[in-house]
C-alpha cells in the first residue's frame, strides 16, 4: 500500500495534471483546427502521397510476377494498396487532421475515380482533385471562383516586385501586395524612403535611401535628401544632410570618466583607461588627470605600485625554481637516473624561462621601471 502512494506521489510530482491537460488541449485544439478550404485539400493530397510513398514496394512484390499480375492484379494500381493508403491518411498531420479526414469522405469517390481511372492521364494528383473536380484550389498565378488570371500573368506577376492576392485559391482579389520598397496597382514605382536605381521596360529596381534622409531622395548619399533628416543629421541647403558632431556640439554628452566618439547620425560613449580620472580618448596617454593610485610621467600615467607588484613576482618566481629544485633532490636518493632526467629538465625550463624574460620584452608590457625610478 505504501508503494503505490509512494508511485502515486511520484507520477503526481513528474506529470503534474494541469500540464497532461494543457498539452491534452493543445492537441486537441491543432487536431480540430479548420484550415482554408484550398490549404485543407492540399495537406490532404500532400498526406495521400506520403502514404503512396510509404507503399511504394508492395508486399506482393518479387516471386513469381507473372502470376502475381494474373492473380493479384498491379500492386501499384491495386485495391489492396488504395486500402492501406486510405487507412492511414490524415494520421500524420499535426493540425487540421479532423478536417483532412472529413475531406478525404466527401471527396473519397473523385479520389477512387483517380486511383483506378486518371493516374496515367492525369498523373497529378492535386490539379485533378483540388483545382478540377473539388474547385477549391486555382493553377499558380490565379485567382478566385473562375481561377482569373493575376495582373503580369504569366511571367511577370505584380511585375516580381510583389505577390497576387488570393494566387492559387478560389478567394482574394487578384490586387498586388507589393514588396517592400515599392508601390502601384502593379507594383511598378518606388515607395517613399526608396529611388529608382534601375528601370527598363520590364524590371524596376528600388533601392532604400541612406539612413540620414527622412523621407524621399534622388540617390544613395545623405546629399542627395530631398525632404527632412533624421536624428543626427541636419539640412544643409546645397548639401543635403550633414552629420551633427554631438561630440563637439555637447561637452557633456557622455558621463563621467568616459570619452566621445562621433559616428554618422549618432555618437558612442567609451570607457577612459583604468589609470584616468577623465579623458580625452582611450589609453593612460590620453588623461585629463591621473587616477588615486597613478601619477604622470612624461604625459603617461603610471601605476605607482608597480614595483612592489614587480618584487611580488620575482619572488613567487623564485620560489617556484626552488621547489622544483628540493623535489629534485628528494627523488635523488630514491632513484639517481629518474632524479638525473628531472634535473635536467628542471635546469632547462629555468633557463628557458629566464631567456623569454629578459629576451621575449615580457616587461615591455608595463611601463618602464626607469620612469619611477627617477621620482
């Protein structure tokens, strides 16, 4: 007794039932979801040739054909396959299935006509069922009850700058909703905040102004903005937009112990380097004054507990080849040879650390030791 509300307790903590029920719902919900009428026929048909896939090698196939084709007739074309296709068709959707299996009913006669009847005249299944015997759906680049053709049909529709509403279905207007940047009925102008760079008889091409023009433009530079300017930018007559320097109009447009940098229609603020208390750009050369703990010399500043850090790892240095050494000579009794090859090895990882320091410009990386020197 106590195992099963001990199991009860942990299926109760692992599966919680307001989450089974949700995902319960959301399954249900994407199951009995209604989809157009054209996009229901279409994942019907898409199903029906996922099973005529999965029921591509027939169980019949192989052995003895010639008695297969005389006994069981063509697996390809056969009721046995129909059946097995139809079983499952609809199963694999993960929404609209509820819809896709009461379409596969309706239209379950048109289906069986193609099946034995059109397969080799009309070898497509969703042009015989969708667009000529359901009418749900129209050919490519049509539209509405009586499948119109689109504006530009067939090779230039909306002119390729845009897409034809209600294409494909037996709904829309056949109007042109235009792709970005451009606009017209057919989608042969340019949209405002965009130029024509190209134009023949046939193609357009519009191309977005630059970033600084608010409104319209003749070309791709701020110069060439003939309405307003964007943040950051400023009417200039004869010169189109020019760009504010923020960094020289307004002192204070950075907070404190940062530095400005200018860039087009807008500024950046940086960080000053450690050693400043204010700065006019990034590196100890660049301070208005030094920071606690810093001094200048000659225009750079310098921490001044360098030395003491210097002497810190000099000695942790120090202290490291010494112990390398006593472990050396402790192994030297145990074993002469092994205790031989360390010292050895001891000896040239000294020797090479010491090269790299003093040849490698390792201390090149601080400032000079001679500037504190001379304090």
């Amino acid at each position: 007794m106590r195992c099963l509300l001990l199991l009860s307790l942990i299926l109760l903590v692992s599966f919680p039932p307001h989450k089974c029920q949700t995902n319960n719902k959301n399954k249900e919900e994407a199951k009995n979801a209604v989809l157009p009428p054209c996009a229901s026929c279409k994942v019907l048909v898409q199903s029906f040739k996922k099973g005529m896939e999965k029921t591509s090698r027939g169980k019949f196939e192989g052995g003895d054909s010639a008695w297969e084709e005389d006994k069981l007739g063509s697996y390809k074309t056969s009721e046995v396959r129909l059946i097995e296709i139809q079983e499952n068709v609809c199963k694999d959707l993960d929404h609209g299935e509820t819809q896709c299996h009461s379409l596969a009913e309706e239209l379950e006669s048109e289906i069986e006509e193609w099946w034995f009847k059109k397969q080799e005249t009309d070898p497509d299944l969703f042009e015989y069922l969708c667009i000529t015997k359901a009418e749900r759906c129209c050919p490519k680049d049509t539209y509405g009850p009586q499948c119109t053709e689109c504006p530009g049909f067939p090779d230039s529709v909306c002119n390729n700058n845009g897409k034809c509403k209600g294409a494909g279905t037996r709904k829309g207007n056949g109007k042109c909703t235009c792709d970005r940047g451009y606009t017209g009925d057919s989608c042969f102008e340019c949209a405002s905040g965009f130029y024509q760079s190209y134009k023949d008889k046939k193609k357009l091409l519009c191309t977005a102004c630059h970033s600084a023009c608010k409104g319209d433009c003749t070309g791709g530079s701020p110069q060439d903005c003939t309405e307003d300017c964007h943040s950051g930018w400023r009417k200039i007559e004869g010169k189109g937009c020019v760009d504010i320097d923020e960094c020289v109009e307004n002192e204070e447009s950075c907070p404190k112990n940062h530095f400005c940098v200018n860039n087009e229609g807008n500024f950046t603020c940086i960080a000053c380097d450690r050693a400043c208390d204010g700065c006019y750009g990034d590196g100890p050369d660049m301070c208005e004054k030094c920071a606690e703990r810093f001094i200048k010399k000659d225009n750079i500043c310098v921490d001044t507990d360098i030395l003491g850090r210097k002497s810190q790892e000099n000695w942790a240095r120090y202290v490291t080849y010494l112990g390398l050494a006593v472990a050396t000579g402790i192994i030297f009794p145990l074993n002469i040879y092994i205790a031989s090859v360390i010292g050895i090895l001891v000896a040239s990882y000294i020797g090479a650390s010491e090269y790299m320091i003093s040849q490698g410009k390792i201390q090149d990386a601080v400032p000079n030791l001679d500037l504190l020197n001379n304090l």
